[in-house]
C-alpha cells in the first residue's frame, strides 16, 4: 500500500517524520535508485528504499524501543550538534545509538534537567511533538525572588508570548526561600523555552529548571528506585500503552477539527 515516503521513515523507526523530511531534503533518500522527493509516495513492498545508501528491508525494522532519560545539564536534545555538544544520544550504550533510529521525543533546552523520552517509533513522536498535543508536563522551577499571588494567577490564566497566549497552566508555590522561589509547574503545551521565557517576562527569572513527570511517566515512583541524572530505564508496559493512548487522543482530536473546519467551509444547501 502507498504512503508517504516520510511515514514510512517513521513507521519503520528510521527518524521521526520531522527528522524524515530533513533527510529527504537533504538528499539523502533514494526511491529505486533515483533522489526521493518531499510528498513522494511508495510501496515499500515494490519499491527500493535507500537511506546515505543503504538499502532498507520492512523485515531489518529494529525493535520498537521506548526509554525514559533523566537528562542532566550541558547536554542537548538532538541526535547531532553542529557545535559538538553532548547529546541525549551520547548517553546511551553503542548498541542503542547506531541503527535503531532513536530520538528524543520533544526537548529540554540545555540548561535544563529531568525526564525526556527517547524512541524510534517516529509516528508516536510525530503524534506527541505536534502543536495540539495535550500530555501534562510537570516542572520544578527555582526562580529569583517572591512572585506573589496576582503574579501566580497571571501565569495560571496565560501570558502573551510573541502575540499569542499561553495555555492555561497550573502553578505552585512550593516553598520560599531567602530569595528565591520554589514552584511546581504544569503545562499542557511545550513552546520553545516556555517557562524560561514566561518568568523573565514576569519578573522572577529561573535559576534551575526540572522536569519530573510527563503525563503519568515519572522519574521517580514508589515502584521504581529514583534515576539518577544522566541514567535511562526502558519505560513499562502501562507507560507505553499511556502515550498511545495520548496518540490515539490526539489523533481523533485532529480528526475532529479537520471535519468541522471542512464542514464550516461548505456552502449552504437549499
């Protein structure tokens, strides 16, 4: 059955499909030996599928792989860094990084600590990576100074960044210390650099930012021994069953918009 060459890239665990679309702009796909094209579609029964050169086979599609890594500060969340930083992927043993097609799902910038997810089931970071996604992302925040009530409720209700408002959000305060603040964070949206942004535009900049939970993925659960930074664990069966489901969700969610954006554009019948 056609699809599009960067869903079956995807599918087969080669890249995210966003990382998919890069490779086939930057010529590195070949579609029965001839430069593949963004949109293409194939039969991956029929046609020959070659990534910098290398034949691919549905039967060679490494195992599905689902990782939870508590990212420490200094490394980036991307495959590859032109600037020759450490990335999530320098975490992992060799037998992971080379040939399984893992990514980070999402990121946290640099700076940054705690969970993110590492996969090669690009249609499940394809699904959970897209705008309207809505898993919670939960955040320890140390920020400068005592951001009171009426500022908390700001940030609850949602703040203007780059002339489009936040989701709402909801914000705790956790402790106050000397001069600093201690907040608990939970977002259902990932724009670059949210909270970072949001705080300074506030009036409290973070000092250290940490993500604990994605959804009901935690990096410490009574069941399991806390992950130290810079560790990864293979997420549980009821973990990954979680983010399908999230998939599953976001997927009719999109579905729903799309029928009532056609249907609002048809013209009335008599």
């Amino acid at each position: 059955m056609e699809a599009r060459l960067q869903k079956i890239l995807a599918q087969w665990g080669i890249a995210s499909r966003r990382e998919a679309e890069e490779m086939i702009r930057d010529s590195r796909v070949q579609i029965n030996g001839i430069l593949a094209h963004l949109g293409q579609k194939v039969d991956p029964e029929k046609d020959a599928i070659a990534v910098d050169g290398k034949p691919l086979s549905k039967k060679h599609r490494p195992a599905l792989i689902y990782l939870l890594l508590h990212k420490p500060a200094g490394v980036v969340s991307t495959c590859y860094d032109p600037h020759h930083r450490p990335t999530v992927l320098d975490l992992l043993p060799k037998e992971l990084r080379e040939g399984s097609g893992i990514h980070p799902v999402g990121r946290l910038d640099a700076d940054s600590t705690g969970a993110l997810i590492l996969t090669n089931d690009g249609e499940l970071t394809f699904g959970l990576t897209h705008p309207r996604h809505s898993i919670s992302k939960t955040y320890h925040v140390l920020v400068k100074g005592h951001p009171p009530e009426a500022v908390l409720h700001k940030w609850r209700q949602g703040v203007m960044l780059e002339g489009r408002k936040t989701r709402a959000a909801k914000v705790h305060l956790i402790e106050r210390c000397a001069e600093q603040s201690f907040l608990e964070i939970v977002l259902q949206e990932g724009r670059n650099r949210q909270i970072r942004r949001i705080a300074q535009q506030l009036g409290y900049p973070v000092i250290k930012l940490h993500r604990t939970a994605i959804g009901s993925i935690q990096l410490q659960t009574s069941k399991e021994p806390f992950l130290d930074e810079g560790k990864y664990r293979s997420l549980k069966d009821d973990e990954i069953q979680f983010l399908q489901k999230q998939l599953k969700k976001n997927s009719e969610v999109r579905i729903q918009e799309s029928e009532s954006i056609s249907r609002g554009s048809k013209s009335p019948t008599d």
